[in-house]
C-alpha cells in the first residue's frame, strides 16, 4: 500500500473538492502515483445534452458531455500531470468501489461535506460509503477544514491515533513510514474512553490502572517496531481527545485505523467517524 501508487480524486465540482487539490497534487508527485480523477453523475445529466429525451443516442452523449468537463478540471488543476478522467453513470460511491477494485487504487482522496438525511449526520453519504465499504487507504476531512486556509504541505507534524484493536500495528507502521518520508516530526496517541459516571460504577477508580495498561502496551508496539515517538495516553471522549492532542501538537495529517476488526455493523458506527468531523486536519485512515 506505502508508498501510494495508485490515486483516485473524486471530482465533484464543489468548493471543499477544489479545496483539496493541493493536496492531491502533492501526494501525487512526492509518489509518482498514478492519478485518476472519477466523477459519478446522475439522470439529471441527461437533461443538460441537447438531444431529445427520446433520442437513443442521449445516454452516450450524456458522458461524452461529463466526460468534457471532467478534462477541463483535470487540465486546469493538473496542467503538469497526465491523469485519466473517467465520468459514469451511478451512485458515487459505487462508481468509486468498482473503480478502486478495477484498477487495484490504492489511496482515495476526498473532502466530505454532509448529503443524504441519515449519513450526512456522520459524514457524508459518499465520504460514509467509502470508509466504510473500501480496501484503500483513504484521506480525507471536513470541507470545513479546507475552506479559505493555505493547504499545510509538506506535511510537518503527524499525529497517529491508536486503538487496542489488530489495526493499531498497520495503523503506526503507515504512519512511521509517512512521517520518515516527509522528515516529518510523528507523535502518538491512544485514548481510553471513559464511560460517564453513574451512581452504580465509580469508573475513576479504574482509569488509572487502564491508562497504564494501555501505556505499557502502546510501549510494547513501539519497541516491536523500531518506532521513536513520543505518546500521550489519556482518558476521555476519543474524537474530543485526538483533536486536542493534534491541536497541542500541531499536527498536519492524523493517521488512523479504519475500525474493520470492529465488525461490520460497529465498524459503521466506528470512532473514525467523529475523529474526521472533529479533526482540526486531514486524517488518513488504514
């Protein structure tokens, strides 16, 4: 998967889509990653081709339009990269799926910005299906933290976000590798969530003995492999938490796991979701 040689842009014309280019562009040439720009549209694309709605030909004439204007987004923000532009007929994140096995991708970059009525209240339905049905690494973050902001690159700081779930090994090691890369200063953080108090359990009586648990294994992993950084372990609400530890370290880049040995319906419901929608950065999720 490290380091990326297959890209795929979702394009979807938006403001936070055009926010990310920067990034795009870099973690396209520091990995002379191939580049393929997606743009899934709907029916209502039929209606902008001056064919009749009876015409057989509309359909074809349809992507041949999306198809025009996804190369001239492609020539005006990657002037200096050959990309490919593909447009299709679908439901976003299933275009992206079929692409991403189709041509082996290995990273996924996209903003997220809240659509559909239910998953908009995580994170966005395209940005919800994507972490959540894709083998790919996935980078991504609100539209609010590229708005109107001059893009962190290179990368300088990046905070990795561990768990006790398998994913925490792969998670460091992806991390540990992007940050040498970048010369980049890397930080950990693991963080035990508490649950709130109630008359029945005192919990308070338990954290500390979880936090130096957890300690003694984040401790483990990294002397297993080879990885110099400092760590915090602290006790609270997670997506609350790694964003103040990437506040206080400045962090450019979040590096976390996707949540998948959580199981299907939990992963859904994953702690990454709150990490990305509070996150003052773009995460990279594994």
């Amino acid at each position: 998967m490290f380091p990326f040689r297959k890209i795929v842009f979702p394009v979807d014309y938006s403001d936070p889509c055009r926010g990310i280019v920067p990034y795009v562009e870099e973690m396209s040439r520091r990995f002379s990653a191939d580049l393929s720009l997606v743009h899934a549209y709907g029916p209502e694309a039929l209606a902008r081709s001056p064919l009749p709605m009876t015409d057989p030909e509309l359909p074809e004439e349809a992507r041949i339009l999306e198809q025009e204007q996804l190369r001239r987004f492609a020539e005006e923000n990657f002037p200096e990269y050959h990309t490919d532009a593909i447009a299709e007929l679908g439901e976003p994140g299933c275009v992206l799926d079929t692409i991403v096995q189709r041509d082996g991708a290995d990273l996924v970059m996209l903003a997220t910005h809240g659509r559909g009525p239910v998953r908009r209240l995580l994170l966005g339905s395209v940005t919800a299906k994507v972490l959540h049905d894709l083998s790919s690494a996935v980078w991504t973050g609100t539209g609010s933290v590229f708005a109107g902001h001059t893009p962190r690159l290179p990368y300088k700081s990046i905070l990795c976000a561990l768990d006790e779930t398998p994913e925490a090994e792969a998670a460091l090691r992806l991390a540990a590798a992007f940050a040498h890369d970048y010369d980049a200063q890397l930080s950990l953080v693991h963080v035990v969530q508490t649950p709130p108090a109630t008359y029945e359990i005192d919990f308070s009586r338990y954290e500390k003995e979880l936090i130096e648990s957890a300690d003694l294994r984040l401790r483990e992993l990294k002397g297993k492999l080879g990885v110099e950084a400092p760590h915090a372990v602290i006790g609270g609400a997670v997506a609350e938490a790694v964003r103040e530890e990437a506040v206080r370290r400045g962090a450019d880049l979040i590096v976390t796991g996707r949540g998948r040995s959580q199981g299907t319906f939990s992963a859904m419901l994953s702690r990454l979701y709150p990490i990305v929608r509070h996150a003052p950065c773009p995460v990279l999720s594994v």
